[in-house]
C-alpha cells in the first residue's frame, strides 16, 4: 500500500516535534516531493549507500536521524560526494525526513529507547539544555562489576568493542545514559549520583575528566548508542501505516571492520 510523504511527515513530527529541537539542530524536512512511497529506508546517517538503496527498492523516503543539512552547505556541485547525493534524491523524487534532536527528546525516542533496552528502571531527568530534558538516570535490576557490564552492554547494544574510563574497582548499578556525544554532562552525571555515564564520541581529556571525578565513563561508541531507535521507528510506522515496508541499516555506512 501507497501513503503520501506527506501523511508520514506529519505522523513524525507530532511525534518528535520541530519545537523541541535544540536551537543550533536542524532537524525535519531536508528534501520533500509530493510523491507516494510502498516503503522507508532508515538510517542514522543519510549516505550515498542509504541512497543507492532507496533507488534499488523504489522507495521515495528516507528517515534519519542525523540531519542531511547540518553544516551550512551553501552550494550543489556536481562531483562532490554531497552534490552527487542532493542530484541522485533529486532526479528520482526521494525525500528526506531527518529527526535528531526532536528525537532524543521524544517519548520513545532515542534516550528512552536506549532505556529500554538496558532494562533499567526508577527513570529521571539527566539534564536539561535550553530547558529540554537531556539524557535520563536510572538502575539496573542487579549490580554489575565492569566485565560483567562489557557483555551484558556488547549483547544488548550489538557493539564490537566498548572503551571504559575510570577506575578498575568501581562496581555499577545506577548509570546515566545520553544516546549520541554526551560528555559534555560528565559532571551532571556524576552529581545525579550515577556509578557510570553510558554514551558515545568520548574524548581522551573527557576520559581524564571521568577519572577525577570518580565515575565510570562508558563509549559505546555514537552509532550504537543511537541507531536503537531505527527499530522503534519502524514499529511505530507499522502500526499507523499497514503494508508499508522497511528497510533498516543495521550497521555504519563508514565504520570498517578490520
């Protein structure tokens, strides 16, 4: 079955709502047709694979969760990866629908995915940033020693390898949790009386910053930390728009596995 770009557009953002993003986001439409679609193709990050996809199944939309237009592109060059991608979605009517920080934001977004995911329970408020709720603080159903915690989070999360910063003999069970780059709230961690801080895109001086603060600092890396919420996108479109199909990437268009 058929539906408009439209129709899914506007099932999103009463979702993960424009207002919500963040000041300096630019998350939402990024290319739009009128166009009908049988499918979405997901993906966190709009690339030129994601692209050749959506061609390959005919598909006329692409949800992401990283914005297409991020950076302040100011020009469609023919022959540069971008301008090459902003033809490709031109020539063949496929838009682009893009929620970033509208998402981590959202009920059932990213933050409360990946709550959900590591069973956590006793749900609070992390943060907030330009009075939006940031990250959440919860607890796990048993205490974790660190190995312990690096299977239980590479099982859950389906990541290859975690980095953990801080100190060997800490033993975890209240964590804070910020799917995406969220160092920047080590200390708001910390305060939150949480063991360890679980995110991504974690820095050698932002390790050091764990380490004298006396709090676990865990890298599950950007990635892993977020594409979680692909699956809920997809359930939730299910249920509101029968027969329509998906396609998921389920791993890094760009991470290489050597």
């Amino acid at each position: 079955m058929k539906y408009q770009v439209s129709e899914i557009k506007n099932y999103m953002e009463n979702w993960a709502k424009d207002k919500d993003q963040l000041s300096w986001d630019n998350s939402g439409s990024q290319i739009e047709f009128k166009e009908f679609t049988d499918s979405v193709i997901l993906g966190l990050d709009l690339t030129d694979k994601l692209i050749k996809k959506a061609i390959e199944l005919e598909s006329k939309l692409i949800i992401t969760h990283h914005p297409m237009f991020f950076s302040g592109e100011k020009n469609i060059i023919q022959g540069t990866y971008m301008g090459n991608n902003i033809i490709s979605l031109i020539k063949n009517n496929i838009s682009v629908l893009s929620y970033h920080t509208s998402m981590d934001i959202a009920k059932d977004g990213v933050n409360d995915t990946l709550f959900e995911k590591l069973n956590l329970k006793n749900k609070n408020i992390l943060a907030y940033e330009e009075e939006k709720a940031m990250g959440l603080v919860g607890e796990f159903e048993k205490t974790y020693s660190l190995l312990e915690l690096n299977k239980f989070l590479i099982e859950k999360l389906q990541v290859k390898k975690i980095k953990f910063y801080g100190r060997e003999d800490k033993l975890i069970k209240k964590v804070a949790i910020l799917g995406g780059s969220g160092a920047d709230f080590i200390c708001d961690a910390k305060k939150s009386g949480a063991d360890a801080f679980i995110t991504g895109d974690v820095k050698h001086h932002d390790g050091q910053k764990a380490y004298e603060n006396d709090i676990i600092l865990i890298d599950v890396g950007h990635f892993y930390s977020e594409n979680i919420v692909l699956e809920k996108i997809k359930s939730r479109l299910m249920e509101n728009f029968k027969g329509l199909n998906f396609y998921i990437e389920e791993k890094s268009s760009f991470e290489l596995d050597i």
